[in-house]
C-alpha cells in the first residue's frame, strides 16, 4: 500500500480524536454550569492548606484573592519548610494585611516525605482545625465563591474528594503564554474528556478538597508521601475506598505571568515522565492526539502537495481548537497575536514527551529524583540550598 494514503488517513485519525476530546470537554463544562448548585443545610469550617515555596509570579495577589472569599468559617494556613524560604515575607504581609482573617504561618519538617509538598501538608493537617480541606498550589487564585463550590459537591457523603478545574492565566512572557496555552487548549480539555469517558475519575490537585475525618481513616497525607503525582494516588485512595470523586467546574486560576520558555520545558518533562510512569499505554500513544505533529509527520516522511496541504489545514483547525478553548476557561478570547503560538507549543510538548521516552530522571523543588513505576520518587541528592527563592511548590 502506498505511504501517501496511510500518511492522510494517520492525519484525519488524529483530528477526528481531537475533534472528539474538543467536543467533550466544551459540552460538559457547557452542562455543568448550566446546572443549579446543589443546597447546602450547614456549612462545615474550612481549612485551606496552601504550601508555599519560592516566591512564585504574583504571589501576593494569588495570596490576596483568598481574603475575599465569601464563605462564614474558614482559616489559612501557610506552610514553608525554613524562616529562610522567599515565600515567607509574602506570607507574612498576607497574615498582617488581614489580622482578622484566620491566617497562620506553619513551619513544617521537610524531612517528613520524599515528596516535598507531600511534607509540607502533613505538618499543615496538624496544624489544622478545620472538618474540610481544601488544598491549593501557590500559584492559584479564586473568586469569592470557591469555597462554596467545593463545600457543595462533598454535600454529597459519597463524595469523598472534588477537584476543581483550572485555567492559564496572566502571561507577558514568551514561556508563560506557551504554558498558559498549554494547560488552557491541551491539559484542561483532556482531562475533561478523559473524565467525561472513565468511571475512575483522574485528580490534579492544582485545587482540591476532602472531609477531614475520610483523608483521616484512610491514613492522612502520609502514604502518598513517596510518589510525585500525590493528588492522583490520593483520589485513587477513595475511590479504592468506595467513593467518588468529583470535579468542580468553578475554575480557579492558574497564574504564570514570567516564566521563561525553559521552565516550562523543565515542568511539562517533568509532567510528560509522570504519565509515562502512571498510564505507559497511554503515554505512548499521547502524541496521536496532537493533529499537529501527526500531519508533520506525514509531510515529512511522505513530502507531497496532498501532506502538505492537509498539514495546513491541521495548522488552523487545532489553532481554532485551542482558542475556543481558552473562551470557554477564561471567559474571554486570547488575543489575537498568541494565536500562531498554538503551534509552537505542539512542537514544543512532543519535545518535552522525547524527553520523557529517553530519561526518568527528575529535577524538583531543588532535588534529583529517580521516577519510577507508579510515579514513586527516589532521592538522589539533596540540593536544597538551590531551592531557596525559587518557585516551586506549584506542580
């Protein structure tokens, strides 16, 4: 058989299943806030555990945006692992800036997982008080109904933990657009999708919440404190336990405003290795789900007006795909001179998957890791001096 009609055939496969994810995604988050919020009878004390590390882009304000949360009882709880961590004078001008808001400062050991975030939520659960957590990256900001739109979904007792749906925000750099777009037209559609099709719902605890006394009886922060992608391995803990988890389609934001263009090479490696070692299948297969570098290939193997010519119309269908995209996350439209970017963070999303098909090792929160089956971590060495004052606790 010819090359040439394999070459077309691998293309219209490709964007007939990105066509399928695109659908997916925008008709669900479509129904889901259509829906009234369920009514609640009470409203349980809320403890956001937000472990801090580095001074991460706009951190005062993400900092900020939980002081106009519209919700009767709630406390922060800021962790860092030293006095001497870049997140602590942000943490400490949050707590003064709003004496009456219930926010504390909370040293944690970071000897007490592998994991460093995983550490620093086993000293915050200590330290909290309150019957739900709600565990948030550093880097995210909310709206004044965050809380309620996660309180709503555990009203249900068979749902034993919600995530919440996240969006890029804030670019002005080249590195923090192509990340942006990057979580807004490929991360955030697929999981979606992928959720919408599974009956064993995928976590990213970017923003996530559970009952205190469920994440209690299951063993606490503690058993996932050897892998890198806890929040899967926990949300597989309560389904494994009999529950449901859910995600909440109030989405929160995703702020990365000046990244340069080889951290969020760094980060999605990072996050390319942990597929390979969660979903291998999966991961292998990962770039027929990119129209983009399926049609480059087929025009660069095959090179013929007919390759080429469908390699164009790849190049603007996905464009298309990935703006709509963002309107339905963010609300708004991306302008108009990002839109070539689409592309380039295709090609620069295989480059990072290449990386995770020639190596497992990992560089996280100034440690060398070795990624093993399951996303299991083993420390190589420890770098912590060159952690300080960078950004990291974000995933």
């Amino acid at each position: 058989m010819s090359p040439l009609p394999i070459a077309l055939a691998m293309t219209a496969v490709s964007l007939a299943l990105y066509a399928a994810t695109m659908t997916i995604f925008v008709s669900a988050v479509t129904r889901r806030r259509s829906r009234p919020p369920p009514s609640l009878d009470r409203a349980p004390r809320v403890s956001i555990l937000k472990p801090l590390s580095g001074q991460d882009d706009d951190l005062d304000a993400n900092l900020e945006s939980f002081a106009n949360i519209d919700y009767p009882s709630f406390e922060i709880l800021l962790g860092v692992a030293s006095p001497s961590d870049a997140a602590c004078p942000a943490a400490r001008r949050f707590i003064a800036r709003h004496p009456k808001l219930g926010a504390r400062l909370v040293f944690t050991d970071p000897d007490a997982a592998v994991n460093p975030k995983v550490a620093q939520l086993i000293g915050l659960d200590r330290a909290a008080t309150g019957d739900v957590y709600v565990i948030s990256d550093s880097n995210v900001r909310v709206r004044s109904g965050y809380l309620w739109s996660l309180v709503a979904e555990l009203s249900d007792p068979l749902v034993g933990m919600v995530t919440s749906l996240f969006s890029g925000e804030g670019e002005r750099t080249l590195g923090a657009a192509l990340e942006n777009l990057q979580i807004c037209a490929s991360t955030a559609p697929g999981y979606v999708a992928a959720n919408a099709v599974v009956t064993r719902q995928i976590t990213v605890g970017k923003s996530m919440a559970v009952r205190r006394r469920d994440l209690a009886e299951l063993g606490g922060f503690m058993p996932v404190g050897d892998v890198l992608a806890e929040d899967y391995a926990l949300g597989r803990r309560f389904l494994d336990a009999g529950f449901q988890v859910r995600t909440s389609l109030f989405t929160v934001e995703n702020r990365n405003v000046a990244c340069g263009v080889a951290r969020t090479v760094e980060r999605h490696t990072r996050w390319s290795k942990m597929r390979r070692a969660l979903f291998p299948a999966g991961f292998f297969v990962e770039p027929v789900l990119t129209p983009v570098i399926v049609a480059s290939w087929g025009a660069a193997l095959v090179p013929d007006r007919y390759t080429a010519a469908a390699l164009g119309v790849v190049w603007v269908v996905q464009t298309a795909g990935a703006m709509a995209a963002v309107r339905v996350l963010r609300g708004r439209w991306l302008a108009w001179w990002y839109a070539p970017l689409e592309v380039i963070r295709a090609y620069l999303m295989f480059f990072c998957w290449v990386r995770a098909v020639v190596s497992r090792r990992i560089e996280w929160r100034g440690h060398s890791f070795t990624l093993t089956r399951g996303s299991v971590i083993v420390r190589e060495a420890s770098a912590s001096a060159r952690s300080q004052g960078r950004p990291g606790l974000a995933a």
